[in-house]
C-alpha cells in the first residue's frame, strides 16, 4: 500500500495537497484496494495490518472528512475544527495539522 497508508502514531495519515493529493481521492483508492483479495497490507510506516484494519483506518479518516464538511457548514475556525478534529479523532496535530487547512478548502 506504500505511502497510501500507514500505521504508525508518529507518522498520521496525510494526503500531499502539493502534489495534488485530495482526502475523497484517498477514499477512492482504499475502496478500490478493499475489493481486490488480500488479508494482509504492509503499510508505507508502521507495522503490517489486515483488511479488517484498513477498513477500520478508513472509516476513521471518514468521519473526519464528514467532521470537517459539518463544521465548515458551519462556519467554524480553523483552530476550532482542529482542536475538534483532535479532541473526538486523535488527529490534526504535528505532520497531520498542516493537512488541516488544505481539508478545509477540499471539503467547503
């Protein structure tokens, strides 16, 4: 899966804004990836995961996209939806809080 994934805390799940990369993209190719057979990814950082674990990282980042688009519908803060997204989902601080902006624009 290489850089698509990975599984370790210090390295969080980012997409590459500067490259192009979009979050409803990722989401495609993971749903891809989940109808081809396999029971066992090895991630681009962390340790090796099965399906059922990819399943779960998926519906994870999910619902942080589902977060992000509800809060910008309500016009909340950058700050506001970072700390939210930290608070209810661990995610958006260190390498993951410069991909918090480039969200926010992805899912207005």
């Amino acid at each position: 899966m290489g850089d698509l994934l990975t599984t370790v805390d210090a390295i969080p799940l980012i997409v590459n804004y500067d490259d192009g990369g979009s979050w409803a993209e990722w989401t495609r190719s993971v749903d891809s990836l989940l109808q081809l057979e396999w029971d066992t990814a090895i991630p681009g950082h962390g340790p090796m995961v099965t399906k059922q674990q990819v399943r779960e990282i998926r519906a994870k980042m999910v619902a942080i996209q589902e977060r992000v688009r509800s809060m910008n519908r309500e016009r909340k803060s950058q700050d506001e939806i970072s700390k939210q997204l930290m608070s209810e989902f661990g995610w958006g601080s260190g390498m993951a809080a410069n991909n918090v902006a480039g969200m926010i624009r992805e899912f207005q």
